[in-house]
C-alpha cells in the first residue's frame, strides 16, 4: 500500500471519528473511479486542490491548483458503517516526449482540507446532518500561479472531466529546484520547503 495513502486514511480516520465515534468508515483508493458515475446508494464529493508534480523522467517539478480530486461515499443501510472510494486525477510533464502521468504530491495540511470538506458531504449526503449549505474549505495554494492550464497533459481533461476541460484555463507553473519539495516516491505527502521570499515572488511559469 503507497505510503502517501496510508495519510489519507489516517488523517480521514481521525476526521470521521472526531463526529462518528461509534461508526466504522473506510477509505481506498479506486484508480477507475469516474465522475457522476455513481452506483446505486452512492454519493460523490470532488474538489480542484493544489499540489505539487515531479517527472520520473527529467525530475522537472511543477504546480497546479485545479488537481481534480473525486470521492464517492456510501453508507450502508442500517448499520453504523460506510466506504469511501478515492481517486486522484494525474499530470503529465509538458517538457518530455511521451512522459507518464505523474501522481501529485500534497502537504498534510492540504489533504486535512479535502478530508475535511469531505467529511462535512458524508454528515450532510449520509446522515442528513450539518448545515444546509457548507463552504468549501480552500487548499492552501504554496506559491502564486498564473497563466493557462495545460489541459493536454492533464489526466482529468483529457478524459473531459476537468473543470476547465474545454475552456482552457489552470495551471502549470515550473517549480524552482531549489523549492522543489522532499517528496514520497509513491502516492504523493510532502514537506513543503519554505520560499525564502516567503511565497510573494512568481515563480517562473512555462506556458
């Protein structure tokens, strides 16, 4: 199992028994997950996050803030247990001839802001509790980006569920080396490295 989910499901256990101490939830990774492609019961929850890339080919690292994350949840009738299903939507170098897509890389506090909002749809969509209208908790975005998404190296567009699918916009804006992030090799936590500008100067984007 990657390392990187193991925080997932960690972070998400803590999250769901702080509110449903007495219920059992699990969380797993499910690669063929599609959005609004939901089975009987189910219900879905997707959100664009930022995140950090890296190519396994040239080592180039690049960010993005529209990095599709979907879930879909279920609780089972009756009972005081239910299951998430999970899935992360990749990139791909734009540099590099044929390059494989490439899994993001998240800081924990980010993927405790998903989790969060997550949690929120399983009280609302599940349980009929909390709020009738919940805002969304924003991922924090590490440095400023701008310019267009690259959509022809994004997994979610390409598979036309991408936000900006069509539209063009998001983003993939090169990473300095000497920002680049100490990253887990397979599912994608990271230890952000502080910008010694402290995140006010751009940082070069490849368009």
């Amino acid at each position: 199992m990657a390392e990187g989910l193991e925080v997932w499901k960690q972070v998400f256990q803590e999250l769901i028994q702080e509110v449903k101490p007495w219920h059992r939830w699990t969380l797993t990774q499910d690669k063929g997950l599609l959005p609004n492609t939901l089975q009987p019961g189910w219900s879905q929850y997707q959100q664009w996050a930022f995140a950090r890339f890296q190519c396994s080919l040239c080592s180039r690292s690049w960010a993005s803030s529209q990095v599709k994350v979907l879930f879909h949840m279920h609780k089972s009738k009756g009972e005081p247990k239910g299951n998430v299903k999970m899935r992360v939507f990749a990139q791909r170098c734009q540099k590099c001839y044929q390059s494989p897509f490439e899994v993001p890389e998240f800081t924990k506090e980010n993927i405790s802001r998903i989790l969060n909002n997550l949690v929120f749809r399983i009280l609302k969509k599940c349980y009929r509790e909390g709020f009738k209208s919940m805002e969304e908790i924003p991922t924090i975005k590490e440095i400023s980006l701008e310019g267009p998404h690259d959509s022809n190296n994004c997994e979610a567009c390409l598979q036309g569920f991408c936000a900006q699918s069509g539209v063009g916009p998001a983003t993939q804006a090169a990473v300095s080396p000497a920002l680049a992030p100490i990253s887990s090799p397979t599912f994608g936590t990271i230890i952000p490295m502080p910008s010694p500008t402290h995140g006010k100067e751009l940082l070069p984007f490849e368009g």
